[in-house]
C-alpha cells in the first residue's frame, strides 16, 4: 500500500460544473447513471492528458461522451479507477454503474441498514456510487434523481430542495432534489425507505422559515424530541455566537442503525447513528442526552464549517473537525455546566489523545501521509485541533477571534481551502503573526512544561521559570518550541486573587492573566506582592502539554479547596489523586501494606465531599478518580496486574475512609422522581452515581451495600439510574450481578441501543470472569459483526478493559484478534479502530510484548488485508 502524501497535492485536472444522478434502487441492485459537465481546470500544471476518475466496487456498464459511446477500447478500469484516454476540454459525460448495496458490509457508499437505504460519502465513500472526480476540491452542484419502489419506499431524500415527485409504473416512483450549493462528493447523500418523520420549524433572524424533520423508523417516533430541541439550540445560538444563519428551506436528519461513525454532516441531509438521535428517560442515560445535543449541534455547525468553506484534500481535515468540535464545545459550556463540560474535555485530551500523541499512531494535527485515510479521523484531527482554536481563541481575546472568523468565511465561503488560510483570517483580524502558531499543525506530540518558581520576600518580587521540551515522534526525532498561552492566576493564603493587583502591564483574559510561552525557555516576574503567591497554573486547560509536577501535595490540596478557576480546583484535586494511585503502584509492596493512603489526601477528598459545590457535577467530577487508562500513561513499563490492585486497593482505602459521608450525600440527593434532563437533576443523578460507584467497591462482603445496588436498580424510574445500579452489580460476582442482567436483558431486548449497554457493560467489568463472559457474548444472538454499535460496545469495550485485556494468560489478545481478523473482511474501517489497544505493546513485559506483537503481525500478514488495518498494525509494529 503506497501512502498518500501532502506535498504530492496538485489542484485537480478537471472540474465538474453540474452533476446530474439519477440513481434507481431495484431488489437486489442499484443502476447509477451520472451525467456531469466537465471543463479542464486552467490552474493545474497539467493542460493536457486523459480523465481519470476514482470508482470501487462498481459494475461499469456504459460510458458516453457528449452523447457518442465510448468504445470498450477507448477506456481503462482498474479495482480503484476509469481511465478515458481522450477528451475535449469541455465536455459532457455520461456513466452507468451497477452496485449492490445489500452486499456492503463496509457502510461506506450506498448500503441497505434495516431495509432502509442510505449512503455515506466522507472521506472516499463517493466513489463506491459511481466513477468520479471524488475529491473535496472539485465542488459542484448536484442534481438527484431516485427512483424506487414506492410502497417498500414511501421516503426518498437527497441533498437540498424537493423539486419533483411522481408515479413511475410497476409500482414505482421518484422524487428529484436541487441542491443550490456546490459542494464536494463526500457531501452527497441518499436516504429511501419507510420512515416516519417528526417536523417542527425554525425562524431565522432574517425571517425565513425553515423545515426540520427527524426521520426515524415508526417505533421509535416518540423518541425524537430532545434531538429536535437540541437542532433548534444550535440553530439560534449559531445565529446569536457566530452570526451564522442555515442557508436552505429544508433541515433533515436521519436516524440509522448501521452507522460507522457518530453521525455525518451532509449538506441538508444529516445522516445519523440512531444513538445520536434517539432518546427517552426509559433508554437514554444522561450522557446520552448530552451526547446528543452535541453532535446534533456539531453536524449542525458543519454547514458553515465544513461546507459552506470544505478542505482542500483530507490533510487539512482539522480544518473543519477542529474548529466544529470548538464550536460545538462551546455551545455545550452554553447549554450546561461551563466547567464540567471543560472537565469531560480534558480528560479526553489526557487519556485518550495523549495517548495516542505518544503512540507509534503519533501524527501531527495535519498529518503528512496516510495509507487510509479513515484512519486519521482521530482524537488529535478532532479534540487537539479544537484546543487549536481554542489556544487562538485565548491569545488574539474574543473579539478578534470572531473577527477572525466573520473574516474566514467572507473570503472562503464557496471554496476548499487550508488550515493556513483559516490561521491567516486569524493573522489579518488581529494585525498578529501567527506563522509560528503552524508549528501546532505540524509537529506531533504533547509539549511538556516545567515550571520553576521564585520568590524574593524582600522585593516582593515573584518570578516563573517555564521550559518546554516536545519528545519525538515516529518521523519527527526533533522538535522546535511551540507558542503556548499560559493563563493563571495568583492566589494569596486565603485564596483571594492577587493577580488584580499586579504592576506591570500583564495581558489579561477574565480573571487571567496570560502568558505567552515561545521560547525553550522563558522568565516572567511578577512585583508588588507582600506573600509568597500560590500559583494557579494552566487554568481552563488554556494549552495541550503536559505539566511536569512542580507542586507538593499540600500545595495541591490548598488549590483544590481554594481557586477561584472551577476548572483548575478540579484539577488539583485530579492531580493530587494521580499522585496518590501513582504512589500505590509504583511503592513496594512491602511497604505499601503498611502505609496505605496519606492522610492528608484522604482530608483533602473529605473536605470536597463536604465542601459547598453546589453544582452537583461538578462536586461528582471532583470526587471521581483519574482511570486506570489515565494512570498508566505516567508508567515507564505498564504491569497490569499490578496496576490494578494498587488502583482498586487505593480506591476501597477512599471509599472506606468517606464511607458515611459518601451515604449522606447519596440519601441526600437520591431522587426517585420523574425523570428531568434539567442540570440540577442531571447533577445530582451524577454525584449519586459516583457515591454508588464508591460504595459498590466496598460491597463484596457487605450484604447493606449489595441492596444498595439492589434497590437503586428496583427503584430506578429512568436508564441513568438503572444503568448506574447495573455497572455496580456487575462488578460484583454473585447472584445480584446474574439477577440484574437477566432483569435488563428481558426488559429491553427489543431496544439496540440499550442492548449495546447490556453488551457494554459486561465487557467493562473487573470480576474475574470478564474474558470468559465476552467470549460467550461473542455467540449470543443479538450479537453480530454486521454491526458497529455492537461491535464498539463488546469489543471496544472491553479493549478498554485494561486488566483483563491484557490477562496475562493472553486470552484477552486471542479474542480480540480473532474479531478483528473476522471484521476485516467487513468492515475495515471499524476493524482498524478495534486494533487500537495493540498499539502501544512497547510498554508492556516481555511476554506480553511477544503476544502482542504475535496479534500484530497477523494483522499484517493477513491474506487480503484492508490498508485501513494494514496501516494502523505495520505502524504499530513500527
Ligand atoms: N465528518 C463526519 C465523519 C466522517 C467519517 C468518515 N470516516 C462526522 C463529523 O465529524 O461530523
Ligand atoms: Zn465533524
């Protein structure tokens, strides 16, 4: 597999100035035939030569040039391309394609999900439609055609506005849309089959009305209203935040089963996995419904950012996915908690990206070269690009980011650009250079700060010493500094903030004060203080790096009560836990019997637990523990076993010591009311969920703390609650954990989306039998490849499982490869993702590294391989 490489980029030969489908759905195939106009691009290097469009998986039945035939002779196919050797300058063509979308188990082009029809196009899905120039440089308009059988499929949807529809004979009929707006390939989308819809409207500052539909199918149309409510959110807070108003009549989105993804951004016709749209108290959790307002708000804010302005090529991805996934976090600080909602983000950006941004995965946020590109749809493109945003954000102040962005999209609006051209709007907005702000594109790896304190009483003189170091990554050995906004605040004893009283002319953001970090290493100094200061470093996670501990204990403890920043208090409290499991895992064994846990940790958690947080999700975010996944990041060689003891001995040790005060809060908030999606509620249902989560640690030899569980699943009226008792039984081994799954399962066989909980929930669990009860999953009925949702719930889940996934014996390994060696003939691109907890194998023990490797390499060497696993293992395997 030859990769792909950015420098390699040439504007395109041709471009396409009208698309025509016309896309006829029969039993068992499709017939696409696709008329474009096309003119040679007067901007490419190349004037001359033959067309060469992309097609896959594609029965090439006819082609015609303006009109004529084109002789067999005259063109070339391969497995990945149409080759016309001899074309005018301005042309019409015409391409007739067969597909059998029954057949595609990939869910990438037209397939068939629940007798439904429907197509997704991003990145390369286009070209499993027909032959094209399917790129995201070649924009054009794009008229469809469906045609279909009428009473299987009453619904037939497409890209902009519905401009004709009739009767055809034999029981058939078609619809026609116009989609105004050129746009890309990986845009388009089609939708046909039986399904009800629920419709509301949404006026626009300028007054114009327009349509918003959820289609779903017929069984699940009472379960579409808080999607909708979110849609309408997202609509006007675009409007109020960014200025941006929708630009057609018509908004869909449609719900689907069979989804790789979360959900696709397709211009007026969003496609999405049905666990981003369907919810009610019953099946949805809490993180459910939040899930939900944010990707609906993400896709929403797509249509500006993403296709009003699209890529230029797939290197420049984060141009869109980062700066939406900013977007979309803002609205959701908006919507709910501010400061829970940066939380949730930070601990994606710790555990999960800087994880992968010290893998042999590392890749810049605009990656040089990829083998497939599918592959790069990542936690670096996607949440470190929108720390990007967010970092230019906090260095230009609000104003001139928006500036900025009003800037962007009145230059680019039409077009396909780069992540350069949205840093120079940034640049002209604020009168900045921002040419060393790229760097944060290109260069891989988490920047690591350490930060050195002085203090002169005599002077009142307070000065910070701060270094960056970037280690290297796979094809990047050295690393030049990065510009790093460093917003903090000084605390005097009582945690009043000084910062305000500061001489010297400090930047400020808010309550902030911002420092600017671009060289290796940096002075600051701060006059005019009586007391040595507390710093409060790094507050709302203004940068992507890593902190070197600089603090004590005692100091974090003192940040965790006092800060004023809610933010940086939790992450006080986040460190100082850190530092404690870390203490467990790495001590002597010897040792650690006989000192458990400091005392003065255990005072800190105890004064949070009584604190006055009177945001409860806060307080329960304050209250719950870096994960395993987190903790291991900070080992030289990870030893799961023991990883595992240290961490649940540290966390029964805690739950032990606030065990009364843990119930008082948990009787206090328990609440067995009607179920409300308002932020009180979720709050408290969150911090009765970390209480129980602690309690059911100690629960194995306590028959009071068992019925606990027992009795918060019996009484639990809606899924959050029943989930939050389910999670805990399952940790147990016995009779109540047997009880409840049968309960659950009986209860909600007919809704997949809770059975993905079920599945789930057991793959997470820590009781011994965990790999054995995942291998018995793998043959229950409702279990299957065909399915990502399933998939990710059985198998990605218990890839996370990090103990038993690396059960010594192996077996997790053996299991989790013979699924991936399965799937691939499938689905490669979710089989890719299941290879993720291979990846970082150099960590591991001998024996361990040699299994995993073992896994690799079969991976690698599988005969017929998909690049998308092939990349992602031979990468791995480095
Ligand atoms: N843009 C889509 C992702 C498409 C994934 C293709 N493998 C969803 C999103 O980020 O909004
Ligand atoms: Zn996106």
């Amino acid at each position: 597999f030859q990769p792909i490489r950015l420098v390699d980029y040439q504007p395109p030969e041709f471009l396409v100035e009208r698309l025509s489908l016309c896309i006829s759905l029969a039993a068992d195939h499709t017939l696409v035939r696709a008329t474009s106009v096309l003119h040679r691009n007067r901007d490419a290097a190349k004037k001359s030569g033959p067309l060469l469009l992309s097609g896959e998986h594609l029965e090439l039945l006819e082609v015609r040039l303006n009109g004529e035939k084109v002789a067999p002779d005259a063109y070339r196919t391969t497995p990945e391309s149409l080759e016309i050797d001899t074309v005018p300058d301005d042309f019409q063509l015409e391409v007739v394609t067969r597909l059998y979308p029954d057949r595609n188990t990939a869910l990438s082009g037209l397939y068939r999900s629940s007798g439904m029809y429907c197509t997704q196009c991003e990145a390369q899905g286009f070209r499993r439609i027909t032959y094209y120039l399917d790129r995201p440089d070649v924009l054009t308009r794009f008229f469809t055609r469906i045609e279909a059988e009428a009473e299987s499929f009453p619904v037939l949807l497409a890209n902009g506005n519905l401009v004709a529809a009739g009767r055809l004979p034999q029981g058939r009929h078609f619809v026609e849309w116009d989609d105004p707006f050129p746009k890309p390939s990986y845009l388009f989308a089609l939708v046909a089959g039986n399904l009800s819809q629920i419709e509301d409207s949404f006026v626009t500052r300028s007054g114009r009305r327009i349509v918003l539909q959820i289609y779903v199918e017929e069984h699940n149309r009472h379960k579409c209203d808080h999607a909708m409510a979110s849609l309408k959110k997202a609509m006007k807070w675009d409007e109020e935040v960014y200025g941006l108003e929708y630009d057609l009549d018509q908004y869909m989105i449609v719900a689907v089963d069979h989804f790789n993804m979360g959900a696709m951004e397709n211009k007026g016709l969003n496609i999405f996995n049905a666990k981003y749209v369907l919810a009610s108290p019953e099946t949805a959790t809490d993180q459910d419904y939040l899930g939900i307002q944010a990707v609906i708000a993400h896709e929403y804010f797509h249509n500006w950012t993403g296709n009003r302005v699209t890529c230029r090529d797939w290197f420049q991805l984060s141009l869109k996915e980062g700066l939406t996934v900013f977007r979309d976090q803002q609205f959701s600080a908006d919507m709910d908690s501010a400061a829970v909602q940066r939380i949730n983000e930070v601990r994606t950006l710790r555990q999960v990206q800087f994880r992968e941004d010290s893998s042999p995965l590392a890749h810049p946020v605009r990656p040089e070269e990829y083998v497939e590109i599918n592959n790069f749809y990542t936690v670096t493109v996607y949440n470190k690009g929108a720390e990007l945003i967010r970092m230019l954000y906090t260095l230009l102040g609000e104003a001139a980011y928006y500036r900025g962005f009003a800037l962007y999209i009145q230059r680019h609006d039409g077009q396909a650009v780069t992540c350069e051209d949205f840093v120079q709007a940034m640049a002209d907005a604020s009168g900045r250079d921002l040419s060393p702000f790229m760097r944060w594109y290109t260069q891989a790896g988490t920047p690591q700060l350490t930060i050195q304190e002085s203090w002169q009483q005599e002077q009142g003189l307070y000065g910070l010493t701060v270094s960056q170091q970037t280690p290297p990554t796979p094809g990047q050995p050295r690393k030049v500094p990065v510009p790093i906004p460093l917003l903090i605040g000084l605390l005097d004893d009582q945690g009043n903030d000084l910062t305000a009283t500061l001489s010297g002319d400090h930047e400020r953001r808010g309550d902030d004060v911002l420092l600017e970090v671009t060289e290796a290493e940096q002075q600051f100094r701060f006059t005019g203080l009586t007391s040595r200061p507390h710093l409060s470093v790094l507050r709302s996670f203004s940068a992507p790096v890593k902190l070197h501990s600089f603090r004590t204990r005692d100091e974090l403890a003192f940040l965790s009560v006092h800060d004023h920043d809610l933010f940086n208090r939790w992450d006080a409290a986040f460190s100082l836990s850190e530092l404690v499991l870390l203490d467990l895992v790495t001590e002597d064994s010897a040792d650690r019997d006989e000192r458990g846990i400091s005392d003065s940790y255990l005072q800190a958690m105890q004064s949070l637990v009584r604190s006055s947080i009177t945001d409860l999700s806060l307080l329960a975010e304050a209250l719950r523990l870096p994960t395993e996944n987190y903790v291991l990041q900070k080992l030289e060689q990870i030893d799961p076993d023991r990883l595992y003891q240290a961490y649940h001995r540290g966390k029964q040790e805690l739950a032990a010591f606030l065990e009364t005060d843990l119930l008082d809060l948990y009787r206090k908030y328990r609440s067995t009311g009607a179920y409300r999606f308002s932020r009180e509620d979720v709050g408290q249902r969150s911090l009765c969920g970390v209480c129980l989560d602690y309690l059911a640690s100690l629960a194995a030899h306590r028959t009071d703390l068992t019925e606990l569980c027992r009795s918060h699943y019996q009484e639990a009226g809606n899924m959050t609650d029943r989930m939050i008792a389910l999670t805990a039984a399952v940790q147990l081994e016995g009779d109540l954990r047997e009880a409840l799954l049968a309960d659950f399962e009986q209860a909600w066989h007919r809704e997949p989306l809770v059975m993905d909980k079920w599945f789930a929930v057991q793959a997470s669990s820590s009781a011994a039998d965990t790999v054995g009860r995942v291998e018995k999953l793998l043959h229950h009925p409702d279990f299957s490849l065909n399915n990502p949702n399933r998939v990710r719930a059985l198998i990605g889940t218990f890839g996370q499982n990090h103990f038993h996934f690396h059960h010594h014996s192996g077996s997790g390994y053996r299991l989790v490869t013979r699924v991936i060696l399965e799937l691939d003939a499938l689905n490669p691109q979710v089989a890719a993702r299941m290879a993720g907890p291979f990846v970082s194998w150099r960590r591991y023990d001998g024996q361990r590294q040699q299994q995993l490797r073992a896994s690799l390499r079969s991976m690698v060497e599988k005969p017929g391989v998909s690049r998308d696993l092939y990349e992602v293992a031979n990468k791995s395997l480095g």
